[in-house]
C-alpha cells in the first residue's frame, strides 16, 4: 500500500474558493496512514493531493476548465509557461487604469476560446491571478464574469510550482465527469476524499463552482455514493458545511468538525472561523 509521502512538496497552483490548504493540518489526524489509489472527485485546488503526492491517483472535476489546466502543467508545460510570461510581462508594466482595461480585454477572450486550448488554461491562471479575490464564477452562459481585483504586483507566473505540480501529476489519471463515475473503479483499499460543493448554510452562501450548481438532491446522490463505496471497502472521507441536513444524511457514519476561516460570503457574519463537519467511515 502506498504510505503518505512527506508533506507539502509543492502548493496549488491556482486559488480556489474552499480550498483546503488551511485544513491540512487538522485533517492530518484523519487522514488514513496506508492506501493504494487515491482518488479526489472535486480536485478543485487540489491541496489534499499536493499534500500527499501518492504515486497513483485519479484527479477529477465537473468544471473542464480546471482540469485542463492539470492537463496542460502536465503535458504542454512549455508552451504554457511561454504564454503566462508574455501576460505577466504585459500586465505589470501598465499603470492602473491600462491595468483593468488590459484585465477585461483578456476576460473576453478567455470567453470566447475553445476549452481545451493552452491559451485558455493561460488565460484562467491570469485571471485567477488578478481577479477579485481569485474567485471562479460563471454566469449562466458558462462565461467567466469575476471582476478586476486590486492586487499590486501579482505573481502571473511561478515557474517552480509548476514544474513540481507538472512532475507530481506524471502517474495521475485527469477526468472532468460526474462525481459517481469518477470513482466507479475504486476498489478495496483505495482512499476517495470528497470535497463537493458545500450545503448552504444560508440562501446566499457561494457554493456554485459550475453554472448546473449543486444542489440537495446531489448531496442525497453523494452520499448515496460515499454508501456503496464503504461497502466495496474503500477508505472514505468527505468535507461539507456543519448543517443538520449534512449530519442526518450521515448519521450512520463517524462525524468529526474542524474550524475553517471564510472570507467569501455577503454576510459579515458568514466570515471568520466556521465550523466544517469531516465524515468517516474509518
């Protein structure tokens, strides 16, 4: 079985709403000690991966853009690193108002390329770079709609993160599919850590990552998923929001909360330290 590797050898190299780098030492005490795959259904930022860099992994997100991403770090590396050189070269060298012009010009051509191409996946690590808060929001036309943000001199390129993610995904399986056939080869003694989109907590908390969202009855779909797995044997773990319609649905399985800081919310109250739950079935 694959031990856990040593800690933290690269980062995320995108920011992502919910991203668990924070968490990491929390999770640490549950995080199992031996597996064979790894397997992450909602990649997003991919902190718990980096955090344990297994040599085989099957890396998955609903949202393409994201995972085209991983694919092109991992196999069209130079090409990419070219492009994010000539936007950070363009971007810090204007003043402030040639700054945001230049920023929503990029926006609307990131809009209108194809996924999949190397300029897209360029252009999402540039806005994700300077956009408000390094959010990633789509209307309901699918398009990128994040407004300027007001970092002084973001880092547009960081060659040595993406050389060590592009080597840490050199053995990982990279699909954007629904979350149940993402995981319909795991077996016993594989480990599949869920991150999905968060219940609510209230009406206006950010949890759309997509523009189909997520809503209850995938939450039941998900946990329904997370059942037929434990019984296949596999080592199971899931993030969600400490709500009671997230701890009835898994009542039968072990339930553990952690602190998390959030700053993406409307509500001041939403802000700050908020507890999470971290369910088990180990």
């Amino acid at each position: 079985m694959s031990k856990l590797l040593k800690k933290q050898k690269t980062k995320p190299f995108l920011k992502w709403a919910g991203g668990k780098r924070q968490l990491l030492s929390q999770y640490d005490e549950y995080f199992p000690k031996d597996f064979n795959t790894f397997f992450e259904p909602f990649v997003g930022g991919g902190a718990v991966f980096f955090h344990f860099l297994p040599k085989k992994a099957h890396l998955n997100d609903v949202n393409k853009d994201l995972i085209n991403a991983y694919k092109a770090i991992k196999n069209d590396l130079g090409e990419l690193t070219t492009i994010l050189k000539e936007l950070e070269e363009d971007y810090l060298d204007k003043g402030k108002v040639a700054r945001k012009k230049f920023f929503y010009s990029m926006r609307d051509r990131y809009n209108s390329l194809e996924k999949g191409d190397v300029e897209r996946t360029a252009l999402l690590f540039f806005l994700n770079k300077t956009c408000f808060n390094g959010m990633y929001r789509v209307n309901n036309s699918g398009g990128f709609n994040v407004p300027h943000g007001r970092y002084k001199n973001p880092t547009i390129l960081d060659e040595k993160t993406l050389e060590s993610v592009s080597s840490s995904l050199r053995n990982t399986k990279l699909t954007s599919v629904d979350f149940k056939k993402a995981v319909k080869n795991a077996k016993k003694g594989d480990f599949v850590y869920f991150d999905p989109p968060y219940d609510p907590v209230k009406k206006d908390s950010f949890t759309d990552y997509s523009k189909n969202g997520f809503d209850k009855e995938d939450q039941i779909r998900l946990r329904d998923t997370f059942a037929e797995l434990d019984k296949k044997g596999c080592l199971v773990m899931l993030s969600n929001s400490y709500t009671d319609f997230i701890k009835d649905i898994y009542g039968e399985y072990r339930i553990e909360t952690v602190q998390a800081g959030r700053s993406i919310n409307s509500d001041a109250d939403g802000r700050g330290k908020v507890k999470e739950v971290v369910i088990l079935n180990y």
